[in-house]
C-alpha cells in the first residue's frame, strides 16, 4: 500500500473513532477531536516524515490558552454557579432507534433538571442523570459547584462604657464573618490601632467611638459611647496657720476651701476650737493646738493651727472690807 494510501486510512479511523449517526442520518463526533499528528508521523517512512507537521503543531501549541481546570474522572461536565443563581440543565440527545426518551435527575435537582441555589448552598454536589427509552437507559455523572458569595462581617453592636480618669480602657467586640474570612479592625480616636486608651487626668467627658471591621472588600461599622467620669481629688484648704490674741479677745478662724471635683465641701474643727469661732477668756491664757479639716466625703485635707492667747494683766480686784 502506497504511503498516501496508508496515512488516508489512518486518518479515517481516528476520525470514524467515537462518532455516532443521529435518527437524521447525520455522524456526528461524540468525543474530543483527536490530534492526528503523530499517528501520521509514524505511519510515514522516516524519510517522508514532514518536518512541517512538527513546526507548524508546535506553533499551534504555543497559541493555545491555557487549558481549563479538569473535570474530574468518572464526571461527565461541571457546572460551577454562585450561590442564588439558577441550575437549569439543557441536555442535547438523540435516540438511534427514534423512541421517546425520559429523563430522571438526582436530588438536588428537580423533575426539570432545575435547582434554584440559595444562600448558604455553597458546596460541591454529584448528580447523576438518567435518559431512558423505556428498555435501556443511560447515566451520566455531573458535578454541580456552588460558589459562596462574599458577604458581608457582622459586628455586634458595642456596649456603652463608663471609666474614670486614669483608666485604660482595652476594647473587647465580637464580630463574625459568613464565609470564615479573616478580619481587621480600626478605631476611632482617642484609640489606638489595637484598640486601647490610656485616659489621663483632665480627659473627663463623653467620646462618640466609631469601630469597623472588614474583610477585605466588605464591612460593618457601629458607633458606641465613652464616658470618662472625673478622677476624684481632695478638698484644697487655705487657712493661717498661726493666731496669736489676748485674753478676752474672740478668735475667729477664716478657711478658704475649694474642691477640683466641684463637691460639696464640709468643715470640721477639732481640739481647743470645735467651731470657727471661739471668746476666749483671762483663764485662756497659753498657746492651743486646733485642726482644720475638709472633706467631700471621701477624701479630705487637714491643717493644724495655733492659736495663742496672751496673757493680760489685770487690775487688782477688792472683793471686800475688812473692819478691825
């Protein structure tokens, strides 16, 4: 057999190879193309063995894209949707014999080859389809592939939070993402990145704090509250802390006292004095120790003053007549 002759065989069976005639008449390939290529190569004498076919295969090669991903063994298509898409099946087949032909679908399809994906459907799922004559049937195997759409994180709404002057307020928020995406976190000021104020002294006031979280493309936001009640300090007391009067005289104590809180302040005398003013008299005469104290009920600061009382002398006193 020449070599022409030898290489048209050969072509023919590849291209007879898994072809099947319709109820029309028509041959259609079922499968594949089949690369020819090499079985011409090695029907051909080495000598004939065009080096075309070689150069002009690896061109073609070389434009080709990049294959797509590859269906598993055993799977006769894959259909890949996002989660809320439609699957609806659009089967093309032919009966050699003309029969009216039934169809069956695994679950999660319908009786139509429909399946309506909803949120939360994301997942691989094998189904199998049935095309019967009513004698003999054939099953293909497809795989369904539901993508996870990206949704939104949920962040739980914060709690508003009440510290005083010189705490460190450290925030703990809960957060979740339907797809297990990992998440970031910003604040607002007066917070830093990880979420933490150091308050001072003089940072008393109401602060409107912003968080957010995202993951990446999307995010949740909520807005919660901080109040930095003031630290509590004592009473400032202003007070001489020497008197000096005579006998007879009234001393009169004069404190000047002041409260960074704004509290209410009180008084308290103790020792020689229990209120701030005392008469003295000629039996007085001698230096007295008195504590000033004052107090918003909680903290409170004290003076000690000293209060003397000179001596006055005094005239002689006739307190009666003695006859002899």
């Amino acid at each position: 057999m020449e070599t022409k002759n030898i290489v048209l065989f050969l072509v023919l069976a590849v291209l007879v190879a898994g072809c099947v005639q319709t109820p029309s008449g028509d041959v259609v390939q079922e499968e594949q193309p089949v690369d020819i290529t090499d079985i011409i190569k090695e029907a051909l004498p080495s000598e004939e063995k065009p080096s075309a076919v070689k150069e002009e295969k690896e061109a073609v090669e070389e434009e080709l894209p990049e294959e797509p991903e590859e269906i598993p063994e055993g799977v006769f298509a894959r259909i890949t949707v996002d989660e809320g898409e439609l699957v609806k099946l659009d089967l093309d087949v032919t009966d050699p014999d003309g029969d009216k032909l039934t169809y069956s679908f695994t679950k999660p399809l319908d009786n139509n080859g429909e399946w309506q994906t909803e949120e939360g459907d994301a997942g691989e799922y094998p189904v199998t389809i049935t095309v019967s004559d009513g004698k003999l049937e054939t099953k293909r195997s497809i795989l369904i592939i539901v993508k996870a759409i990206n949704k939104a994180p949920e962040l739980s709404q914060p709690k508003d939070l009440t510290v005083t002057e010189g705490d460190k307020v450290v925030l703990d928020l809960d957060a979740e993402d339907p797809n297990g995406d990992k998440l970031t976190w910003t604040y607002s000021k007066p917070f830093n990145t990880r979420g933490e104020w150091q308050t001072d002294a003089g940072d008393k006031g109401k602060y409107r704090i912003t968080v957010k979280v995202s993951d990446g493309s999307l995010e949740d936001s909520a807005a919660f509250y901080v109040t930095v009640l003031p630290s509590n300090s004592p009473p400032i007391l202003e007070i001489d802390t020497q008197f000096t009067v005579n006998e007879g005289e009234t001393v009169r104590l004069r404190p000047v006292v002041s409260d960074p809180d704004g509290d209410e302040v009180e008084l308290v005398f103790t020792g020689w004095m229990t209120t701030d003013t005392y008469k003295t008299t000629f039996d007085d005469a001698g230096k007295h120790k008195v504590v000033v104290t004052a107090t918003d009920g909680k903290l409170q600061e004290s003076k000690v003053v000293w209060v003397t009382v000179e001596d006055v002398n005094r005239p002689p006193e006739i307190h009666g007549l003695i006859v002899k």
